[in-house]
C-alpha cells in the first residue's frame, strides 16, 4: 500500500505554522505520510501541488489538497477531538484570537526576530509592538487559566508555538519580562509529551525515497477508535496519534505495558497504547491514547531503541523535570 492511502503532510519542523498543524493532528489521532522539507530546496512534488510554497501543505488520499494551516487544524478536529479544542462556547474567541495573532502579532514577531532586515526601527521597537500581544495572552491566563478558557484548547495549540518563537529571540529578556502567566504556559507547552513527539526529527524527504506503509491493522484501528470513544468524556484525556514518516511502518494495538515512572504521577498513562513498530529505517511519531506512553521501550524515530529517558530542557536552555500531558 502506497502512502497516497494516506494524507501526506508536507511539514518543516521548526516551522510554527507547521507545528500546529502536526499539534491538532496528533490530538486527533489521525496517521499520515509526514515528508520533512527544507524551505531552501522545496520539493517539485509539494510546489505541484501548493505553488505557493509554505508548509504546512496536506494532500488528502482523494486529492483534495490544503495547504493553511488553521485550515488543517479544524480538518483533523473535525474528524476526531477528543480534548474539545473546538469548544463551541469559546470558538469565536478562539478564531478572533488566532486572527490577530496570524496577522498583527506575526507581523511584529518577524520584524523583532529578522531586525537587521528591516533597519526603520530596533529590535527594541518591534518587541515592544509585540508586547501589546503578549499582554493580552498574559490577562487572559490569568483570568482564565489558558487563553479561551479554562481548558487548552484551539487558541493555546496554534499560538504558543509563535509566542515560543518569539520568546526565543532573547530568552533572556523574556525569562524578566512580566509575563509570569505566559512564561509558565510556555514553559509547560514545551515539556508536553505532546510537543516533544510533534518535534522529533526526520530526516529530509525526497522523491527517491521508498514512500511506502504496510497493510494497517483493521482491527487495531476498530480498537483505538472504540477506546477513543469511551474514553470520550474522561476528565483531562491524552492526545492520540500515529503520524507515520515516509517510509515502511506497521500500526499496531498494544496491551497494557508498563513503562519507567508510569506511576510517578499518580495514573498510569500507557493505558491502551496505539504504538508504531518501526523497523530500522523507518520513520514514525509514536503517540499514545491515555496521555502519551514513554519511549523508553519502542523504537525511535531511526529503528534504535532508547537507551533511557531523554534531557528536557526548557526554553532557556536549562534542564526541566520530566514532560507531562497538556491539560
């Protein structure tokens, strides 16, 4: 079976349309080909497709292409949301936010991040205009918790990867600025096991690659999607996804199996876990039902099995407790 059975995600990792884009589609749960590019040498088959040229650029198994990224966000939940990103009672808001964030805010963000590009102002000047952005975020998780509620939601998953961007610029200034909220947002946004699934790294894809996926498991999709349903209207439900690479990987089922510090917080979260068996070459994102299952025994993106737990580190640099399933 080709991978054209399956939506092909056209996706650069550091890329903030891009990660939200993967972020919605790992909450859902849905498996797609992920082809890694490099913007400097973007491939003929992505510009044939979108000749625009921006990620993310996802190509449906019927040929429907879409290539925005909110667009691909709302697909995915459309067809399973299983944390409620689309509450209905926040929606508006959600998209208002999100509107001024891809609009007012991106615009200053590029400018502080590139100023050397544009020499009308500082660096000094386009971060103050981005802080007009940033303190809006800030009243809002205080007040709320997250920026459109009290649950993440929509807005968290596609803005706080420009907000960590724009963090990024100058750690420093930001671990002092006062936005103590958005501070610990962020900083809890990047530990998420979510996020650091969505981050793994792939190797570039190119058009010679063996582009393919084994047979998928009928019944191991019938199980996950059952689980996913009666798991439904639990409090504070994991992400779900398998977002397969470019190359040969097998989905399947798997029971109940304890890994290192599963318990450490109090539930056990490799609770019915929908694990990708990688062989060598191949690349997957590995993603579990119940929060998100440690690494600690499958197979890495590259076939090796991890040795031991990885080193978080935060935004600054600095070493970090484990990470933890967004809430």
């Amino acid at each position: 079976m080709t991978d054209s059975s399956y939506p092909i995600l056209y996706s650069f990792r550091r890329c903030p349309y891009a990660m939200r884009a993967r972020l919605a589609i790992a909450a859902a749960g849905i498996c797609v080909a992920l082809r890694e590019i490099e913007l400097r040498a973007k491939p003929a088959a992505m510009l044939a497709v979108s000749p625009k040229g921006t990620v993310p650029v996802l190509v449906l198994a019927n040929g429907q292409v879409i290539d925005e990224s909110l667009d691909i966000m709302v697909w995915a939940l459309t067809r399973h949301d299983p944390q409620d990103w689309l509450n209905v009672s926040s929606r508006a808001d959600a998209d208002r936010l999100i509107a001024v964030n891809d609009s007012q805010f991106k615009y200053w963000l590029d400018r502080y991040k590139y100023a050397d590009r544009y020499p009308e102002h500082s660096a000094e000047h386009y971060r103050e205009q981005g802080e007009l952005f940033l303190a809006d975020l800030e009243q809002r998780l205080q007040r709320n918790g997250c920026f459109c509620g009290r649950r993440f939601g929509l807005a968290d998953a596609a803005i706080l990867p420009f907000v960590r961007q724009f963090a990024a610029v100058d750690a420093a200034w930001f671990a002092l600025a006062p936005y103590p909220a958005l501070r610990a947002a962020l900083q809890h946004f990047v530990e998420s096991e979510l996020f650091g699934k969505i981050m793994a790294q792939y190797p570039v894809w190119q058009a010679t690659d063996p582009a393919s996926f084994s047979a998928p498991n009928p019944a191991g999709a019938a199980y996950v999607e059952n689980l996913q349903k009666s798991r439904r209207h639990q409090p504070e439900p994991g992400p779900s996804a398998i977002a397969a690479g470019n190359k040969t990987a097998v989905a399947t089922p798997n029971r109940a199996v304890g890994y290192p510090g599963d318990d450490r917080r109090g539930h056990r979260r490799h609770l019915g876990v929908f694990r990708a068996v990688c062989h060598p070459a191949d690349s997957a994102i590995d993603l579990g039902l119940q929060g998100l299952a440690r690494l600690a025994h499958c197979p890495t993106p590259t076939g090796r099995a991890n040795p031991g737990r990885r080193v978080h580190r935060g935004i600054d640099g600095t070493r970090r407790k484990p990470s933890r399933p967004l809430t």
